[in-house]
C-alpha cells in the first residue's frame, strides 16, 4: 500500500458551479415548498388527522438513519481496523454530518411551528424519545466533526481511533432512537415492536453505504480521479450482504406479528392489501422487496456487478428499497385504523374510526422531503470536497488494497 | 346545697350540650368544606390538586343512536368550526356506532380524549406541551406545542386533531392556533369555574354521560362506577383511564 494523498477537488470548474446551481435552486424550491405549507397549513398537502406524518418524514427518516450508516464506512476502518477503508473514513464522515443535516432541515420545516424551534432547544421532557434524539443528533454533529478533524490534524491523529470508535457507539444509540420513534408506540398495531431498533440500524447500514458508493462514483468519474475496482468490489459485497440482513430483520418482524391473532389484520393490510392496504402491499412486494431488495442482491452477487454501471444501479435501487421500506413503515403504519374497539365492527363513525384512509402525497411534501433533504445534503458534500482534504488523490488498487500485487510481477 | 347541685347539673348538661355541638360540627363541618372546596371556583392563583380526579360515565344504553348533540355542544363551546374537510378538521368528540362481530348487538358511544392517567401523548411529547393537570385533565399548553404530532402518533384513541389551517372564531377560553395540536380539555373553563361540569354532559338529554370527581366516594359517578360494572376502551394498555364506558 502506497501512502494516501488527500486533496481537495479545484471547485473552479464550470460544472462545479453548474452542480451547485442545480443543487441550491432544488434546495431553494424545496424551502418554498415548506414556506407554502407553513402560510396556508398542512391541509394542502396529504397529510390528514389520521396520516399525522407524510412524505417529508419518510425522506427526512431516511435521510437521518443514512447519516449514522454513512458513517459506517469509517467505523470499518476506526473500529474494525481494516486498513482498506481507511482513505474512505472522512468522506464517509462527511456524508454522515451533511445527511443528518438534510434530514433535520426537512423535519424541522415540516413542523406546525417551525418557527419554534427555539422551543424545542429549551423546553425538555426527558421522558420523550423526540428530546433524546435532539441529544443524540446534537452529540453525533460534534463527535463527528472532532472525529474528522482528529483525521486530518496529524498531531491529533493519534486521537482518530478513540474518536471512531466513540462515534460508532454514539451512532448506534442514535439509530436505535430513531428505531425507538416507531418501537416504543403501544397504541398502533405495526409499531410497538423490539425488533424497530436493530432493524433501523440494519437500514441505516444499508441507506448510508448505497449513497456513499453513489457519491463516491460520481465524485470520482466526475472529477477524472482514479477509483480502482478493489474499493468498489469490498463496498459493493458490502451493501449486498447488509440488503441481505434487512431482509432477514423484516422477514422475522412479519412472521411474529402472523403467530399471533392480535395482529392478523395489519399483516393482511401491509401483505395482502386487505381493506384498503392495496398501496402499500403493492409498495413493499414491489418496491421495497423485489425492485429494491431481491434486484440490487442478485446484481450485487452476480457477475453483472463487474461492471460500474450496474453498482451504481444496485445502489440507486437499494436506496429506493429504503425509501419504499420507510414509506410502508410510517404511512402504512398509520393507515392501519387503530385498534381502539378490539371484536367490533365500526358501523359508522364521525372520525373515520375503523377506516384506513387513502394517502396521496401531495407535490410540495415530495419537494420539501426530496428536494431539501438531498438538496442541503449534497450541497454541504460539494462545498465540503471542494474546501477540505476529504477525497484521496487516487483510489487506484495499489494505494487502497492491502493484498495489491501488480500485475506485471504475478 | 340542693341550689348549687342544681347548677352543677345544669352546667354539666350544658357542656355535655356543647360538646355534642361540637363535635356534631367538627364531623359535618369539614365534609361541607371539602365538599364546597371542589365546587367551588378555583382561584386563578390557587395550584390544581390531586385531591380531585375528574372522569366521565358514559352509558352506551342511553346514548340514542343518530344522536349528536354532545358533539354539537362541545365543538360550540370551545369554537372548534367545521370546515367541511372532514380528513383535516379538528375532532374534539365524536360518535362512533358499533357491531359486535361475534353477536351483533349495537350501540353507539362518544369517544374523546380519555384523560388517562399515564398518558402516552405526555410521555412523547419533546417540549412538555402535552402535560396532565394534577386533577387528571390532559391538556396541551398551546404556547410550546411545536406541532411535531408525535402524540397524535402516540394516542391509541384518536382523540388528538392537528390544526390543519387558519381558525376563526375562536372562544376566548378555548385558545387555538394553526400548526399545533389539541383535543378535549374536559371544559376546563367550566371546571375551573366551579360548574362541575362540561358542555357535553349538559347537552346530553338522556343522562348518558355523567362528570364529576372519581375520588370523591360520594360523588354521582363515583357511586354508579362502584354500583355498575364499567369498562375502559383499550384497557389492556393499563392507562388508567379518566373515562369509563357502560354496557359496552
């Protein structure tokens, strides 16, 4: 292994300047788009009182488990000690603070009173999970940013591999708190449930290594920098072993829920499309299983992934599984009736008890929850590569692999 | 000799007079002051008690079917104006008629906030908003409520609604405000004025719903509740629940 060089990108480049004006006008409309929900309030979207969260928290959900799974990639190297992951570690920590920031933006923007923020920060129930993950996310922006300055400071360097592996721990707590949004809600029938947690962080494996591949092709192809076959061949393995898992965590969810009678009936509306679950049975076999779980694996594992191409659509389609995973977890979640006259049939009722009600998103939440959510994301990683020594020279094989023998000598 | 025997009676038997006064008082008194204490108009200044838990009755055998006058009541009472967006608008009470799968049988009955008391809504709540009175009201302090709906996510009765737009007509003691959350208060402003009482309950004509305090073993509701089963929607979750249901 040669050593690594990191450098900046030049930013100078018409397409540089080009790819932020795209970004920043996405971003832009994204926050007219909360502006306009926020002047003639939620009625204008999809969101109703049974449908309380919309699209704008499936993406800013998505967006912040793949922040901590981001992250991920620099704990390989950190806490697992693989030296191949090593030139990878500050791009991933990069992503993994530009992601949570994007999907705190579209959480905060979709708020009834987002102008209250300042509310949030001073009134605490410690008793609520919403106030623990205020902590978590807090703590996670400060870890990593001291995480990532440790790895560039060589006189902090030494300091880089306890900052890792704190920031590991600190990520685990922090998805499983997300997990715990959903885990630790007794009154509807799909939540309520352990497995939540660990199966949030099997998703954030999944949701933050399929954007990191993504960024990391197009960084590279975009800026003419050498990306060698060994990092994308370990990454790639990667993500297909992690799709794998969360099809284990959702397999054993599914099939607690059909032992017991209590639930036959969210099973039958998620599985089946029983009373009116017909979107979101389509949604999960179609999108989140076969397009965006079985497709990405078996490409993943096949030979078709020794071209670039078919990783990069892998990867798109694992990060539309995650979003298709996270819309029938939230939405469907919510549009099962609650369970609140247990043997009995709702005759008729003046809340639309019993009913699962037809969601629609409407244009400004895909806006605010694409647009803003990816938008500022991508817009800190653009801005963050351009300003600081995040990407490598070359990830050529014989800087990254460990086991590189050169060709002309085997 | 005889004279002063004659006093010393006489002075035993008023003491033994006055005794039995006073302590016919000393028993009597303090029920009537405790009894005037909970009806009367709690001063503004004075901090909200345990001593009193409000709760509700509600009869399903009295409650008639296609009857809504609770619902008309309450939601004129607090300003709570319907927009003829059903999906979106506020909800504080409603009538939900139902079948039992297995016999048939049929009733109807309001459902509302039912004031537990181990709230989820107040368990979720990031900022402390959605808190319970010491006398058992779960409110929301509108002034903090940020409107991240996670106690509508966290109540398993639906009793929470989420200001979708612009309110008018607001009653002065029922404040409300678009982005943020509320639900039944147990007409606080009435409870609060010494009423004993709420506008659903007073609308009712069929004596179906009964209000008053669950820890007062001599109140209507605390009697009926001891006399008559009664049951609590979703009782398996123990939230202990401010409101409870007859035949149903």
């Amino acid at each position: 292994m040669k050593p690594v060089n990191f450098t900046q990108i030049e930013g100078k480049s018409f397409g540089y300047w080009a790819l932020l004006g795209v970004l920043g006008a996405i971003t832009l409309t994204g926050f007219v788009a909360a502006m306009y929900m926020e002047h003639h309030g939620h009625y204008v979207t999809g969101m109703t009182n049974q449908i309380v969260w919309g699209m704008p928290h499936v993406f800013a959900v998505y967006l912040i488990i793949a922040a901590s799974g981001a992250l991920n990639i620099a704990s390989i190297a950190s806490v697992f000690g693989k030296a191949a992951y090593e030139p990878l570690a500050p791009l991933s920590a990069l992503l993994a603070i530009a992601l949570l920031t994007g999907g705190l933006v579209v959480l905060i923007l979709d708020l009834g009173r987002p102008d209250r923020l300042i509310i949030a920060m001073t009134y605490w129930n410690l008793k609520s999970i919403f106030a623990w993950n205020q902590l978590l996310y807090n703590g996670f922006f400060v870890i990593v940013i001291l995480y990532i300055w440790f790895m560039m400071e060589k006189r902090m360097r030494k300091y880089s591999k306890v900052a890792g592996m704190i920031a590991f721990i600190w990520r685990l707590i922090l998805t499983t708190g997300t997990g715990s949004i959903f885990g630790f809600l007794v009154a509807r029938q799909s939540y309520d449930a352990a497995i939540m947690a660990p199966m949030f962080i099997m998703m954030s494996f999944v949701a933050g290594l399929a954007i990191y591949i993504l960024v990391l092709m197009i960084a590279y192809s975009w800026t003419g920098r050498e990306l060698g076959d060994s990092v994308l061949r370990r990454l790639k393995n990667l993500l297909a072993v992690f799709i794998s898992a969360v099809l284990y965590f959702v397999l054993v969810y599914h099939l607690t829920n059909l032992y017991a009678a209590e639930h036959h009936g969210i099973e039958a509306f998620i599985l089946l499309g029983k009373n009116g679950g017909s979107q979101y049975s389509s949604i999960f076999w179609g999108l989140q299983i076969l397009i965006g779980s079985v497709v990405p694996t078996i490409i993943l594992f096949s030979s078709l992934s020794s071209q670039r191409l078919m990783i990069g659509i892998a990867s798109a389609l694992a990060v539309l599984g995650g979003l298709a995973q996270m819309y029938v977890i939230i939405i469907g979640g919510q549009a099962y009736p609650l369970d609140i006259f247990p043997g009995m049939e709702i005759v008729n009722s003046g809340f639309m008890d019993g009913m699962s009600v037809a969601y629609s998103t409407s244009l400004p939440e895909i806006i605010l929850g694409a647009g803003m959510g990816f938008g500022v994301a991508l817009i800190m990683v653009v801005i963050g590569i351009s300003v600081l020594r995040f990407l490598p020279q070359s990830l050529a094989d014989e800087i990254v692999d460990p086991h590189y023998v050169a060709k002309a000598s085997s | 000799m005889a004279a002063s025997k004659e006093m010393t009676d006489q002075s035993r038997r008023s003491f033994v007079k006055q005794t039995a006064a006073g302590a016919a008082a000393m028993s009597v008194v303090p029920g009537v002051i405790l009894y005037d204490v909970a009806r009367a108009a709690r001063d503004p200044g004075d901090a909200v008690t345990d001593r009193t838990r409000w709760g509700m009755l509600i009869d399903a055998n009295k409650c008639v079917d296609g009857c809504t006058d609770c619902v008309t009541a309450c939601h004129e009472e607090n300003g709570v104006h319907q927009l003829g967006r059903p999906a979106t608008d506020a909800q504080w009470i409603r009538k939900v008629h139902l079948r039992d799968k297995q016999t048939g049988r049929e009733y109807g009955i309001p459902v509302m906030c039912q004031h537990c008391e181990h709230p989820p809504c107040v368990d979720v709540c990031p900022t402390g908003s959605s808190f319970k009175r010491a006398d058992g009201i779960v409110l929301v302090d509108k002034h903090i409520c940020i409107g991240c709906r996670y106690c509508m996510m966290a109540c398993p009765y639906k009793a929470r609604s989420f200001i979708h737009e612009d309110v008018t007509g607001q009653a002065v003691h029922a404040p409300r405000g678009k982005g943020t959350v509320e639900s039944c208060t147990f007409c606080i402003h009435k409870v609060d004025a010494g009423e004993g009482t709420t506008a659903c309950v007073q609308a009712c004509q069929h004596d179906a719903l009964v209000f008053g305090d669950l820890n007062d073993p001599d109140s209507r509701i605390s009697r009926e509740l001891a006399k008559y089963p009664s049951r609590q929607l979703r009782a398996d979750l123990r939230l202990n629940l401010g409101v409870r249901y007859r035949n149903i």
